[in-house]
C-alpha cells in the first residue's frame, strides 16, 4: 500500500500522453536532452586548464565616458522631490 507498482506509472504515462500528446513530449525531451548535454559540456569546459589568453577586462571608471556617468551635482534637486 506504501509503494506505487507498475500499474500505477503505466496510468499516469496513460494520462500524461493524452494531455499533453506525443509531439509536445517528444520536444519536450529534446529539450531536457540539450540542456544536459549543454551542461555535461559546460562541466567539461570548466575542468580544462586556462589557455593563457588574458581574461577581458572590462573598462576602469576612469575610463568611461563622462557624459554616460552623473554624479550627483548633474541632478536638479526638483528630480527627486516627490511629487
């Protein structure tokens, strides 16, 4: 009474083939099947040694661009009053 038997998942594999039909399921492992594959791979990738090539760095703030950045004196003291 504890345990589910063959005769159980046989019914809800019934039941799940009618709801959701064969294509959908099949597109369904498909996708199920890339993502392990994508992440075995990833694991992989992750294990091999570094290659040498410097990492990309990304710019410096003395670096950016001045109009891109505000600092707080660019902003009129009416932009954040509650209105």
């Amino acid at each position: 009474m504890g345990g589910f038997s063959i005769w159980h998942w046989l019914v809800v594999l019934v039941i799940v083939v009618l709801v959701f039909g064969t294509k959908r399921l099949k597109n369904v492992g498909k996708d199920l099947g890339e993502a392990v594959k994508g992440f075995k791979q990833g694991i992989h990738d992750e294990d091999k040694p570094d290659d040498g090539k410097p990492a990309a760095r990304l710019p410096d703030e003395t670096t950016r661009n001045d109009s891109t950045s505000r600092n707080h004196s660019d902003v009129r003291d009416d932009e954040h009053t509650p209105r």
